[in-house]
C-alpha cells in the first residue's frame, strides 16, 4: 500500500499490477502525500545508507521485477491475439479468400 499511496500525485500516472490495484482498493485511502514525502526523503535516505541498505541494489531489483511482469503481460496479451484467427476460416463455397467467423463456443443449455 505504501509505494502507491506515497507516490499518488495530481497529473501523475501510476502503473500498477492486477492484485496490487485490487489490495488498494480493498485497503487504501486515496490522498494526495507526496509533498510530506518529498520532504520527509533526505533524511529517510540518509538514515537507509547509514543502515547499510543499497538503495541502487533495491532500486535494480524491484526494476526487474516489474519489467517482467510487464513483459509477462505483454505476452499474454500476444498470445491472446495469436489465438484469435483460429476463430476465423476459409469459406469454401464463398470467393476466394472470403472468411467465414466461427462463433465463439458456448456451452449447450441446461
């Protein structure tokens, strides 16, 4: 909740992954927190350093993790599209290179 939270700001865009989106709306309180963040971040720095934290470490990783659920997303959306023209086939009786939809499956009633 943190990271979402401190970084909402007017005219700002923030990305966030499915579950964590559904976290913060189940838990968050929406506010503009920034400026207290920006103010309070020199010395909550300093005292991570001095702490032995690798803020550049921390920052590479949760990068990674990002890009790659990113790109997981990414791919899931490609493959979605890769499977769509399965939907589709050629009309035999039509002219040629006509195409024909397919309906998408639904389950006979009852």
């Amino acid at each position: 909740m943190y990271y979402v939270e401190a970084l909402a700001a007017p005219h700002t865009v923030n990305t966030l992954p499915p579950e964590t989106f559904d976290a913060y709306r189940d838990h968050g309180s929406p506010a503009v927190r920034i400026h207290e963040a920006m103010a309070a971040a020199p010395g909550q720095l300093a005292r991570l350093a001095e702490a032995g934290i690798d803020l550049d470490a921390v920052t590479r990783d949760l990068e990674e993790e990002g890009v790659a659920k990113f790109a997981a997303s990414h791919a899931a959306v490609l493959a979605g599209i890769d499977a769509k023209p399965e939907r589709w086939s050629r009309t035999p009786a039509a002219e040629p290179g006509a195409l024909q939809v397919r309906p998408p499956f639904h389950s006979a009633p009852g």
